[in-house]
C-alpha cells in the first residue's frame, strides 16, 4: 500500500510539494519559537527557501550560516529540496 501511494505522489508532483512543507515546518523548528516569531514570510521558488525577516540583527547572522542551514534542512527531509537561502 505505502508503495502505491508513494508512486503516485511521485507522478501526480505531490511528492515534492510534501517535501516543501517539510523543508518550511522544519525551518519554525531550526530556529526554535523565541526566534521563529521574527520570521513573517517563507516560500520556496526553484529550489531556493525565501525567508522574510522582520530582523536585521538575526538575518545578517543566518546569512553567515546559510550553506550549513540549507545542508541541515535538507538532512532532515533526506534529499536535497532547496539549495539555497534567500534572507530578505
């Protein structure tokens, strides 16, 4: 059963779409809620986690971060979703 539903997730384009959720709900759980509350906006556009930060202080610090970010969500999906962060 699991199979079959996993096939059709692949095919139907869902299967990538879940593993977006996953990437944006681990993102609230990187972070922990005494930070996650500064973040307002969170997508995904070709491969690229788009965050919006009402922060200066915590986006120039992620932005030292970004490539261990990025290799930390996609290890808790286990595939690569998002190669890159864009802090805005």
């Amino acid at each position: 059963m699991g199979e079959v539903i996993q096939n059709f997730l692949q095919q139907s384009g869902w299967e990538s779409k879940l593993d977006e959720v996953k990437i944006m709900t681990e993102w609230d759980k990187f972070l922990g809620p005494s930070l996650a509350k500064h973040t307002k906006q969170v997508y995904i556009k070709n491969k690229k986690l788009h965050i919006r930060l009402n922060s200066s202080t915590l986006r120039q610090e992620l932005s030292y971060k970004k490539s261990e970010i990025v290799k930390d969500l996609n290890s808790k999906v286990g595939k690569e979703v998002i190669n890159d962060i864009i802090l805005k």
